[in-house]
C-alpha cells in the first residue's frame, strides 16, 4: 500500500520541528504575542532602570516601537528577554540624558508603602530614607543598579537574574559587587551633603 500524498513532506516537516526543539530555537511570535507575553517583563525592567511612572508609559511605548521595527531579523535561538533587557537599557538612558530636573518622587512600587499605623515621626523618617534611597540609585550606573534592585530590592536569586538577562552567573556577582561599592560612596556622600544641611533632606 502507498503512503498517502503529501507523507513524505509531513515527515520533513516533523523531523524539522524535532531538530528545531532540539536546538532549542522557537518558531517566530507575532508582535502582538510578544507584547502580550512581555509586556510585564518590560514595565518591571524599566522601573528597575530608574524610569519613575510619569515617563515610563512613553519608555513602554518606545520599547515596543523598536521591538516591532526589529522583529522581523530577530534571532529566535536567542531569548528574547535578553533582547528586550538590552532595547529598555538603551530606552532608559535615552530618557535619563534629556530628562529636566524634578520635584522628588519617591516610587512606591519599588520600596513599599508606607506602615498606616505609624506616627507622624516614624512616617517622616521613613520618607526621607526613600527619598535619600532614590537618589542614590538615580545616580547609579544602569546595568549595576538593575542588577543590584533585582537582587536586594526584589530579593531575586542571581542564578535567576543571569536567565532573565542572559548574561553568566559570574557576571551578576561581578555587577552585584560593583554595585554594593558604587552604592556605599553614594551614600556616603549623600550623608555628608545631608549633613552640611544641617540634616533636612
């Protein structure tokens, strides 16, 4: 008995996808799958970056306008969260070079709410740590600030920071360090400033 028509050609095509999933590589996404699936990985990679919420919807949206002028050459081998970590560090300084001087914000999303039964004192204080915290990591370099938010803001695992950007493991320690030093002289020197105020601040 023959084969049916077309046996032959359905074989090549099950035998591709096998080699295809053995190398690990995805069949291309729509843009609109992409946006859907990342959407969440972008917001949260561009707050890590430093964008505070009044920006961070034109970051979001020009994210997205790279990633749907450049998807159709992306390299489905790679993965994509590291494609997208790169386009949002290169958004996040674009936005940090023209951004004008402004009033201090302090991103609740990122350091917490503030306690409802504490007093008055208590509330105050909590605040200005927070805002004394955001100025330091405004004035941190990106890619060790992103790394140093994930691991001691977001407490995630450094294994699980080197998948989520591609980068090795030993890289996210390198950085973690880097950005533990580069943290401690920032603060020094903001407690110092603070000081010559006379403490406000």
């Amino acid at each position: 008995m023959k084969d049916p028509p077309n046996a032959g050609i359905q074989e090549s095509v099950e035998q591709c996808l096998d080699a295809e999933v053995l190398a690990g590589r995805r069949p291309p996404r729509s843009f609109a799958a992409v946006h859907a699936e990342h959407a969440g990985f972008v917001w949260a990679t561009l707050q890590r970056f430093g964008i505070h919420p009044p920006d961070r919807e034109d970051a979001f949206q020009d994210v997205f306008i790279v990633v749907q002028r450049r998807l159709p050459a992306f390299d489905w081998a790679c993965p994509v969260t590291t494609w997208l970590f790169a386009i949002c560090r290169r958004v996040a300084a674009s936005h940090r070079r023209r951004a004008h001087p402004r009033h201090e914000h302090v991103s609740e999303e990122v350091y917490g709410v503030a306690d409802p039964a504490a007093g008055p004192e208590e509330i105050t204080s909590g605040n200005q740590a927070r805002q004394q915290l955001d100025r330091i990591l405004q004035a941190m370099d990106l890619d060790r600030r992103a790394v140093f938010v994930m691991f001691e803001i977001e407490e995630m695992p450094c294994s699980e920071i080197a998948n989520l950007i591609g980068i090795p493991v030993g890289t996210v320690y390198s950085r973690l360090h880097a950005a533990r030093k580069e943290f401690a002289v920032l603060l020094t020197r903001t407690e110092a400033e603070r000081s010559r105020r006379g403490g406000i601040g």
